[in-house]
C-alpha cells in the first residue's frame, strides 16, 4: 500500500509541477537570442548555422539535440496522393480563443528601437512612441540607422488551459 501513496503523490507533485512551471519566451535581436524555454524541462533556441540556413538547439533535461527544419528529407516510396482535405476556416469563436491565449502572456520586458531610413516618417513616430512610452514598454524613433528588438514574455501552462476553458 505504501508504494502506491508515493508513487501517486509524485505523480500529483509532477503533474502540479507541470501545470505552474514558467514557460519563458524571449526575442532580442540585439543580442541574437531567440528561445522559448520551459523552465528546468526543455529549452528550444533558434540558432543560424554555417551549412544550413537555421539550426534549432533543443535541450531537454540534460540531453542536446540540433534540428535542422530546412533541410529535405528523402524518402524512397513514391507517395500517393491523398484526396484533397478540407481547408479549415478560420471563424470568430476560434480568433477569440487564440486572442485569449495571447492575452494570457505577461510582458516582462518589451524594447523597440526603430529607425524607418525616411527622416520625414521617423519626425512624425516621434510623438507616437513618445507618448507610448507611458504605459508599457520602452520605445524609441532613432536616426541612426540602428533597429532592435527586444520582448521577454512569461505564462504558465495552467493560465493557458484558464484562457481555453473560461470564456
């Protein structure tokens, strides 16, 4: 009977692990990182590569593997083709719920550094991303030719599941 207990509380502290674990997702172009990490599970990070156009590192517990989306995979059956599927379409309900899911993310750091190459553009953005630097985020027009990027989002698997299920 003991072995039973422990093994379904683990199971319970796995699962409620699972549900409040931080899943992180960060994009800064200054810096070259592009990563969405799953805290102390698995970290996915898209890397550029000599040979390939992209290389996507994927670190999960304590293995490594690299992936390489771009490159063709050959297969020596000739495919058959299938009947043509029906398209899903895109309804109402379906971008409510994917607004939702968006919304559930915390931004905690959003950094824009823009220059549009037209200085006329640049002087009228000017006021805009003056005026939405008081909110949320830190934005700036710059005339030297310089863009960046930078947006660290956290969320955890359980508000997701709140965001799908409570309307």
């Amino acid at each position: 009977m003991t072995p039973w207990i422990v093994i379904i509380s683990l199971l319970i502290i796995l699962l409620i692990y699972l549900l409040w674990m931080p899943v992180i997702v960060k994009i800064d172009t200054d810096t070259g990182e592009y990563f969405i990490q799953f805290k102390g599970l698995a970290k996915a990070s898209i890397l550029g590569d000599e040979q390939e156009l992209i290389k996507i590192k994927l670190n999960v517990l304590f293995m490594n593997f690299d992936l390489f989306p771009l490159r063709k995979k050959f297969s020596r059956k000739k495919k058959l083709k299938e009947p043509e599927k029906k398209k899903k379409k895109w309804t109402v309900v379906k971008g409510q719920k994917a607004f939702r899911i968006l919304r559930s993310f915390k931004v905690k750091k959003l950094v824009l550094e823009m220059d549009t190459g037209d200085f006329v553009l640049n002087a009228k953005l000017y006021p805009v991303l003056f005026f939405m630097n008081r909110f949320n985020g830190s934005y700036a027009i710059n005339f030297e030719n310089r863009n960046r990027l930078a947006l660290h989002l956290e969320n955890r698997p359980i508000r997701i599941i709140k965001s799908i299920i409570n309307p």
